[in-house]
C-alpha cells in the first residue's frame, strides 16, 4: 500500500485563490483532511476549477475514491484564518 507523504500550509498562509497543497494526478483510494484553522476552507480536486469540499474551522474529514486531476488546492473559505493549518494526506490506488 502507498501512501501520500502529509502536506500542509499554514492558515495564515491562505487567501481567497486556490493555492496547490498537494501536486498529484490520479485516483485516491483514501484522502484525510485535517484543518485546524480557525476559518473555513475550501478544496478542489480538479487544480482550482472547482470547490468540491467546504470545511468549517477547526474540522477533520475522510474521503474514500476522490479522482484528483492536477492538483489538490486549497482556499480560505471567505475570511482568512489567523490561525492553525490544514493537512492533507491519504492511501493511493494499488
């Protein structure tokens, strides 16, 4: 089983236009989630064409069979977080 190394970003870090956390293209059997910034955010899985996933603050979640194309971004959900980071990881396709 491979995995994906975790990648992550600083809350502060984030603005209102996707920036990429993860560059990777293919299927993810398991991606996890973690945001423990004190704002919401919001991921794409498509390079930043489409917000596919809103988190609010302070929020985990575990997504089974996500098609990743280019990249996986991630933005501040409308006001920036002073505050924390989001983490990403997950279990690649054998």
């Amino acid at each position: 089983m491979a995995f994906l190394p975790v990648q992550s970003l600083l809350g502060t870090a984030l603005t209102g236009t996707f920036q990429t956390i993860r560059s990777y293209t293919g299927r993810i059997r398991q991606i996890v989630i973690t945001s423990d910034c004190n704002a919401a955010i919001e991921l794409s899985f498509d390079g930043g064409v489409t917000s596919h996933v809103r988190l609010p603050s302070s929020t985990s979640i575990v997504l089974d069979g996500v098609n990743i194309q280019e990249a996986i971004k991630v933005k501040h959900g409308g006001s920036a977080p002073t505050s924390g980071h989001v983490a990403v990881t997950g279990d690649l396709m054998d």
